[in-house]
C-alpha cells in the first residue's frame, strides 16, 4: 500500500504536469512521468543518505532513553489519534532496519528490557533521521534544472515532506507506551 500510494502521487505529479505546466522541453506525458521517478528516487537517496548521516555519525547519547525531547505530549497523542493512526501505522514502509539491522516494523522481544531499551534508542534514531529528511529533502531543489523546479522537484519535496512526517507521527506515538514498558521489565527485572 505505500509503494502504491507513491506512485499514485507520481501519477498526479506527471499527470497535473502534463495538464497544467507549460513547457516546450518535456511535452509528452511519458516524459514527464519519468522525470518524476528520476526526482523520487534522488529524493529517497537524499533520504537514504541522511539516514547514514544520523544513524553512523552522531553519537548515541545524543538518542538515549533518557532524552525526554523525543515524547509526544498528551495533546500531540490525542492530535495522532484523531488521525486515525492506529488504523495506518501498521503500513507504513520501514527501512531502519537496512541502516541499523534493527527493524522497528514489529516489536518482537516485548518482555526484555535491553530489546526494548534499544527499540526506543532506534526509535528516537528514526525521529532525527525523518526529521533531517523533511529539512535536506528540500535538497533537491538544487540538484533540479530550473524549469523542474517548481513543477517536479517542489512537489517531490513536498510528498516527502508528508511521507516523513507520518513516519515521526509513529515513530513518537509509539515511544510512550514504548517506556511504559521498559519501566515495567526493569520492575520485574526481565
């Protein structure tokens, strides 16, 4: 379902392109459509490439449990909420495993404190990361022939920016039940 819903702002960029964008260089709606996919995919390793950034050069303690700035206040949760995260949050791509060798796509160890104090360290990771991408994602304005700029590249930004920003909205609902449960293993010393 996410890589659909990618192509389907793909289909809208190059189709609204294709309608609405004047242009004599790229006249075709085929052009058009992979022009797209070429500014997506510099997007991603814009992307990709922030998230080895963050991940292999900052130092851990910056992400550790106790750094309190990466909890959502109760308003936020109930924001999250009203957004029906828990019917989608499940479907969203996960790819910090690729970086990291940890997937947070499931939490499989829920009863060991270390596994969860980690989950929670990469957790905070993936906050940093995502939010370096909605800010460097813009990147690829530069990268953009000026007559891409505003037509292609500024929405590719813009899609990213939202794609990003979902995954911080699970990445930080998750993080309060996430201590919750870590407090609760080092209770029963799990």
């Amino acid at each position: 379902m996410y890589v659909l819903s990618i192509f389907v702002f793909i289909l809208i960029i190059s189709t609204c392109n294709y309608y609405f964008a004047y242009s004599h260089s790229f006249n075709t709606f085929l052009n058009k459509f992979v022009i797209t996919i070429i500014f997506t995919f510099l997007v991603i390793l814009i992307d990709g490439l922030l998230a080895f950034i963050v991940r292999k050069l900052l130092p851990e303690k910056i992400f550790s449990i106790d750094k309190k700035q990466f909890l959502p206040s109760k308003k936020e949760i109930d924001f999250y909420e009203g957004l029906g995260i828990r019917g989608w949050k499940d479907n969203l791509l996960e790819l910090g495993g690729q970086f990291t060798s940890f997937s947070k796509s499931k939490l499989i160890s829920p009863f060991d404190s270390e596994y969860v104090k980690r989950f929670i360290i990469e957790s905070n990771y993936g906050i940093a990361v995502h939010f370096c991408g909605i800010v460097f994602g813009f990147g690829i304005l530069l990268l953009s022939p000026k007559k891409y700029v505003l037509c292609i590249a500024m929405p590719v930004a813009l899609v990213n920016v939202f794609y990003n920003f979902l995954s911080i909205f699970v990445l930080r609902y998750n993080l309060p039940k996430l201590h919750t449960l870590y407090r609760y293993c080092n209770r029963k010393n799990i």
